[in-house]
C-alpha cells in the first residue's frame, strides 16, 4: 500500500522538533491530527517511530533511520523545484558554448549556421580555450556543452564523438618541398618548424609526431594559437603542422605526406545527471545527430 505523503510530512517534522505540537503548528494544524496521522504511518509500516514518555518524544531506531531518507527525499526535491525555476529562467538565455580554437574557423560556425536554419531566433556565447579550462568551465555550470579532444576521463561528464581530426604539414606556397614525393616526418625535422608554446596541448602533439619516429623538431617560431602560424609560413620562415579543420589560407599548401600524421577524436562533451533547458538539449541532438555529416563536408582532404 502506498504511504500518504501527508503522515510523511508530519512524521518528518515531528521527528526534527521532536514534539508533536510544535510539528502541528508548522503544518496549520491540530496535535491530535498530527498524533493521528503518525499512529496511521506507524500501522502502515508495522514498527513504532517513536518512543512516547508523557508529554515528551524521541526517535526510536527505525524512525532515525526514517528520517534520514525522507531528509534526504526532501532536499532532492528542494534542488528539483530550484533546478526546474532556473529553467523557466533560462530557457530564453543564449546556449553556452566551449571550442577549442582549432574548431573556430570552420566547424563550429558552419554547424552554429546550419542550426540557425531551423531555429532563427537561437542565440549562442561562446568560449574558445583548450580542452581542460573547458571542462572546468562546464563542470562549474559556466558552459552547457564543449567540443573537446578525446574521451574525457571524469566521472560525471559525457562525451560522444564526432569525428577524426586529422593533422598535416604546411609550407609557402611556393615551396620546393610541394615538387617532390611524400615526406616522412623524418624529413620535415630537417627545416624550421613554426609551432605552439611549450604550455600549448597542440605543442606536445606535435613533439610526439617527431619522437614517434626519433627526430627532434626545429622549433624557430613559437606562437600562441593557431590564427598566427600561417602567416608565418606564408612569409617563409618555416613550415608547421597544424590540424586541419578547413580550408587553411590560399597563400600557404599543404605538402605532400603519406596521409595524416596525426588524427585524434573531437567530440561533443556535457554534463551528466544535469537538468537541460530545452534550447541546449536541442543544440546537442543536432550536434549529434547531423555534426558528423556537417564536418565531413567541410574537412575533404
């Protein structure tokens, strides 16, 4: 049989004042009807949940126990009822986006484009970082979603993937390395290297690239993201390797390598067991839903 939540509520605060009286006062109502409705949960259960001496009254064990749960069901609730209000607060506010930089040229604004031609009136705030202030910002409630590097090991984070971001070398235009066959990495250690700061997660990707194979990059110009880089290698003051995520600009070229040489996962990120205004849960399934075939489009190499 089901417990009537009104002989829970009054057993909850007559066991926190420990006093039927005063739990009757809080409820608007009588202490006979407050003693009534205890004496039916009592029956209800099959144990008694207080220990009666006069006028006085104490928890026994099962009621302690009792108690405890239905604090705990009454605190769920109260965060419920605050979460659903912060809803009906923000479900006009503008979806909190994270990216990491490489995504901004073409990826995120192309998916951000074709959402808009479903939903004209969605507003968006964007956050370009790497991935880890990333998740600290969607962990904080600063962000709703995040398209971050691989699967991200926290325990109340979710991620999915959206496909394989895949890294190349640039050179000028004009360079001679674009006249003859594939280069291995090997080779590309040989000229001057415009990259990342050491702080930088891309820096060590890069490295990697090189120590996979035993070489050692030839680090000339370090920068700060990868907005600066091509213009560097447009100048001819070295090559670099960046992930390609688009179009990179007309005055530098890609050169000729056996396939990537480097790919990592980039996926959608959001935050478990969080209650999801409407707009943000939108953006998320069409993310998931037509990203993978929106990116495809976009990287063609």
């Amino acid at each position: 049989m089901p417990v009537n939540w009104y002989y829970l509520e009054c057993f909850r605060l007559a066991g926190r004042l420990e006093h039927f009286s005063k739990a009757a006062k809080a409820l608007h109502t009588s202490q006979p009807a407050v003693s009534r409705a205890i004496g039916r949960l009592e029956e209800q259960l099959g144990v008694l949940l207080f220990e009666r001496t006069g006028r006085s009254v104490r928890l026994t064990e099962q009621g302690r126990l009792l108690l405890s749960r239905m604090d705990k069901a009454h605190r769920d609730l109260e965060d419920a009822q605050s979460a659903i209000r912060d809803m009906g607060r923000t479900k006009s506010r503008p979806i909190r986006i994270g990216f990491m930089r490489s995504l901004a040229s073409r990826i995120i604004p192309q998916l951000v484009t074709n959402y808009r031609e479903l939903f004209a009136d969605a507003q968006f705030r964007f956050v370009s970082s790497i991935t880890s202030p990333l998740v600290d910002l969607l962990e904080a409630d600063e962000l709703d979603l995040i398209f971050s590097s691989a699967p991200l090991d926290h325990p109340t984070i979710k991620w999915s993937k959206l496909y394989d971001q895949r890294f190349f070398a640039i050179g000028p235009r004009d360079s001679p390395l674009l006249q003859g066959g594939p280069l291995g990495v090997r080779e590309l250690a040989n000229h001057p290297l415009i990259t990342f700061r050491k702080t930088h997660s891309m820096r060590t990707i890069i490295e990697g690239i090189f120590e996979n194979v035993g070489a050692a990059p030839n680090v000339v110009i370090e920068a700060e993201d990868s907005n600066g880089i091509p213009g560097f290698v447009a100048a001819g003051l070295g090559i670099a390797i960046l992930a390609q995520d688009g179009e990179f600009p007309k005055d530098v070229a890609l050169l000729p390598t056996n396939g990537p040489l480097h790919t990592r996962p980039v996926g959608l990120a959001w935050a478990g067991g969080r209650l999801t205004p409407d707009t943000v849960k939108s953006f998320q399934e069409f993310t998931l839903r037509r990203g993978p075939q929106i990116v495809a489009e976009i990287v063609n190499v």
